[in-house]
C-alpha cells in the first residue's frame, strides 16, 4: 500500500488535515467547516476522522503524521543579540522569551500527534516549505518561481523557490529567504487590528474599505514605515515595533498612533480617516508585492509563477501582479493560507519514502466531504418545505433571474476561503439592489463590501481584462465598458473585481445554471459569495445550510437535489 501520510494544520488557526494514501490525496478539510467555529485552533478531530473513513483505514494504519511547522527552526528566533540595538533592545529579550516558549508548544504539539498514531513517524516540517510544495504541487506548471508571503513561519516570513514536476515528484530549489521582524504579513494584520477588524480574519475587509480612502493622506508615513530595499523590504521599528509573540504587546507604536488616528472599537463608526489609513496600506502593499514578485522573475528565471502565504489572498495585489511582474501567468492555489499547508507538510513527508508525484492535486479545489443522496422529508425542520425539482440547474438559473437569492450545497466541500459553487450563495448582478440585499439581509457586513462575479470562461474577455484562467477566485480584475454597462453591481469602488473563471470540466452542475442563465437574461455572469453569515465559517454539513437558511435573508436552499425554502 506505501506510506498513509497524515498532514496536519493544528494548535494556531485555520486547523486543518489532509491525508495521502495509495499515492493519493484523499482529501483536505478544515476543521472550522464541521465543528463551526471560524478560524478555529481546535485539534482536526472532525477532519481527521472523515477523511480516514473516506479511505476505509484508522489511526494505527498512518504510517507518517507531518506538522506544518518544524519546532527546533523557531530557537532561531530565541536568540536576542541581533536585536540589542536602540529602537529594538527593549523588545529583544521579550521577544526571544516569546520564540522560545513557542518552539515548546510546537514540540508538544508534534508529541501530541505521535500518541493520537502511535505507528507513525513524526515529521515537522518548515512553515514556508509547506506553502511552496502545496502551491506548486496545484499549479499546472512543470516549471515555476515560487513566492510565498505570509506574517510568520518559524523565523521566515517571505521566501523565493523554484519548483520542478519530475517523474520522482516535485522539486524545490534555489531557496531564498527573508526573516522576521521583515514582515508584511505582520504590517497589515497590526493596521486590520488597529482600524476594529479581527487580525487574521478581516483583512479583506480593509482591502475592501481601501477603495474608499485617499492612499495620499498616509503614503509617506506607510513608506516610511515599510520602505523597499533592494532584495526585498523591511519594517521601521518606530512605527511597526519589533515582533513579540505574545498579545500583551502591541504590534502599532504610540508613533504610528499619533500620526495617524485613536484605535477604533468594532462597532464604531468608520469615518474617512480609516479608509484613508487603509488606502496607503493597501497601495503599499501592492507595490511590495509587485517588488517581491519581480525579485522572483529576477532569481529564478522562470515565466510562471505561484504563489502561497497569507499575503496571496490579498486579491488586487495578486491582480496587479499578473499585469506588472513579468510573468506570463499566475497560480495561486485554492487554499493559499495555513489550512493548504497541511497538505503540503503531507507531501513533504510522503516524498521522503516514495520519490514519485502524488495524484489529486494539480488542479483540485473540491476536497471535502459530500452528502450526496440525502433524503429530506417535505418539511424538513417546522417552517420549512422542500421537493425535488426535476431540472436543478435550469430552475436555479429561472429562481435567480427572477431575482431570488438562493444557497447552494452539492457535491464535495471546497478547500480553501472562497466558495467556488459547492457551498455558495448565489445571485443576480442585474439586480440594482442585489449588493445592500446581500450585505445588509443576507451576510449582516459592512455595505461598502464588494462581491465576487463568476463568469463562463469562453465568455470571459467580454466582461474581464484578467487575460487569464481565474478558477479560485485569486485576482482582482479590471472590468470592460459592457460589464460596467450590464452589471455594475460586481463592479468595486476602485473598478475591480475579484472574478471566478468556469469551464464544464471544473464545475459542470455551475457551468450548467451559468449557461441558462445566460440563456434566459443574456448575461453569462452571477454573483457567487459564500454560504454562511458573518463571523460564521462556510457551512460544511447540512445541518449548517439549513441554519444558515433559517439565520440570513437568502429565499432558497439548494441541499444535494432538494429545494428548500421556508413558509
């Protein structure tokens, strides 16, 4: 049979497993899709156990369990002399305190999973590593730079590889690395926290309100505070003080504070100031990103690129990247944050014992569990009725051009943050007051959030300037004169659009209402937001659809092949 590897994403956020059996990837899950809690921390225990059931083994049967961290790299950090210098010495034994205490938790940790698969061998397995070979093992490539960016993995937080698809598996190489405190992952999560958005969560929040600001207000203070060198960039510890890992101290100096706005509460108004604070943010973040992707271009040669890390859901950057770094496309995978590195740890650890590629990567978003089959009653809880329509898809597509907001759960869950058809909501953009609907009734956001389009492929051109194939929602696109013309409402305040790309083979049941709805309104375009409220992960079981239906403002609920709304 060879190796069971078990990946493991767990004890941080985003918790996760992926496993590899028979030369397979079996699946990934989020652990925050089954039990309910978003971005949980929590040990895999869901996950883990549906993802053995699906490949008939149990725990004793895991030949390897790989960590997505590699614990003895974070002693690196644990030594303070590089930082007792002035503007960092006050922090420089904090700080290697912080490490070392982090370097035993990880320790622990990888323990931990030893006695829950007392057969297997342990792997820990360096952060920025896991990233690159799950980006670069999903791409289509055979050849490709890699660059991941994220806020911390051990003491690394921006690296450059190349990557090689061989006939004994994937190859990365001509590794470059940028440490800790240099850390853009880190600026951008210190300014979300500072403008009343969850640090590690809402940071697509504050892209979003950045279309609404003046980046001139604050430009000067944000290159200051992250100027460009010429390999990479750096952090002024004036403004961005040197990284403790521990929440007792603040990642924004009284500095920064003064010269920019008071942190503002989660329920406060959100006044100009915070857009403007948001905009130069963004624009520099945009800039560093082209910087870091252009080093790339530059160190490895290659004309593709993927990218992993935290930073690569930053979508207008990554969009930016495709028009400006050279590069002839762009790949960023479905799960680019810590929840794909579980699968990346996996094939790290599988490719130590058997040197061939791993089936079910390339090209894979839809890796979790399915209901298919479900037989609900006619009322499937009180105040609700269902029945099957014989044409799912050209219903749908009738419901949604009648300007209906319908949720959809078919088939296997999606990995990664962006619903991409199987657990999604979906509605009209011809709808003048489909996007207040949707964030005021249905998601309870912020009405200047923007929501994401999914287009044919072969219609795409029409109405998209991204000039390449988009499947997991990666990049912002500029838009045409017909799209601001027939659908103004995908259409962002900064005139983008973080656009979903679909041919027949990726999603044919979507393909299918897509090319109806096109049919019946002329637009082969819809809106496609997630399923779930906010402050709610994306709903994994049925149940959770159902609460979803009965908690938000959508009208309908496509569950497997049953339609369901309420009284």
């Amino acid at each position: 049979m060879g190796p069971v590897v078990m990946g493991l994403c767990s004890g941080t956020h985003d918790s996760a497993a992926a496993l590899i059996a028979d030369g397979r990837l079996v699946g990934l899950v989020e652990e925050e899709r089954l039990n309910g809690i978003k971005h949980t921390k929590a040990y895999p225990e869901q996950a883990i156990a549906w993802l053995l059931k699906t490949a008939g083994l149990t725990p004793p049967d895991v030949t390897d369990v790989a960590y997505n961290f590699a614990p003895r790299r974070y002693l690196k950090g644990a030594v303070p002399l590089r930082h007792l210098r002035p503007g960092t010495a006050a922090r420089a034994w904090p700080r290697a305190r912080s490490f070392a205490a982090v370097h035993r938790r990880a320790s622990e940790r990888l323990a931990d999973f030893g006695r829950q698969f007392p057969a297997a061998r342990l792997h820990g397995v360096e952060h920025h590593r896991t990233h690159a070979l799950y980006a670069f093992e999903a791409s289509p490539f055979a050849q490709a730079a890699v660059l991941v960016v994220d806020s911390l993995g051990e003491t690394t937080t921006t690296s450059i590889s190349t990557g090689h698809r061989t006939d004994r598996g994937s190859v990365l190489g001509d590794r470059w690395s940028l440490p800790d405190p240099a850390s853009l992952g880190y600026a951008y999560g210190a300014v979300t926290e500072h403008l009343g958005w969850r640090r590690g969560d809402e940071e697509g929040t504050v892209m979003a309100l950045a279309a609404l600001g003046d980046p001139g207000r604050f430009r000067d203070l944000i290159t200051q505070a992250i100027p460009l060198t010429g390999e990479a960039f750096a952090l002024d510890a004036r403004l961005f003080p040197l990284r403790v890992i521990s929440s007792r101290y603040p990642r924004l100096s009284p500095a920064f504070i003064a010269a920019t706005c008071p942190p503002r509460l989660p329920q406060a108004e959100i006044a100009q100031v915070h857009a403007d604070l948001a905009a130069a943010l963004q624009e520099r973040t945009e800039q560093v990103m082209i910087h870091l992707a252009r080093q790339a271009r530059y160190r490895t040669g290659q004309t593709q690129l993927c990218m992993g890390g935290g930073v690569a859901l930053n979508c207008v950057s990554t969009g930016k990247i495709t028009e400006t770094a050279g590069f002839d496309e762009v790949f960023v995978p479905p799960a680019p944050g810590d929840s794909g590195t579980a699968v990346g740890a996996a094939l790290h650890a599988y490719q130590q014992h058997v040197p061939r590629p791993v089936a079910g990567v390339q090209g894979e978003c839809y890796l979790g569990p399915a209901y298919d089959g479900l037989d609900l009653t006619e009322q499937p809880r009180p105040g609700m009725t269902a029945h099957r329509p014989p044409d799912p898809a050209r219903h749908l597509a009738r419901q949604l051009a009648d300007g209906q907001i319908v949720g959809v759960f078919r088939g296997r869950l999606e990995a990664g943050p962006r619903a991409l058809g199987n657990r999604s909501i979906l509605a009209s953009p011809l709808r003048p007051d489909v996007v207040h609907r949707l964030n005021a009734k249905v998601k309870f956001r912020e009405p200047f959030r923007p929501f994401a389009p999914v287009v044919l492929a072969d219609k795409a051109a029409g109405y998209f300037t991204v000039g390449q194939a988009a499947p997991y929602m990666s990049f912002a696109s500029g838009v045409t004169a017909l799209a601001r013309e027939q659908i103004p409402a995908i259409v962002h305040n900064n005139g983008l659009a973080r656009v979903q790309t679909l041919t027949p083979e990726q999603h044919p049941f979507l393909d299918a209402v897509l090319r109806a709805f096109h049919e019946i309104t002329g637009v082969p375009v819809l809106i496609n937001t997630s399923l779930n409220i906010k402050g709610k992960p994306i709903c994994g079981t049925p149940s959770h659809a159902l609460d979803c239906l009965q908690e938000s403002g959508i009208d309908a609920l496509l569950l497997d092949h049953w339609w369901v709304s309420e009284q």
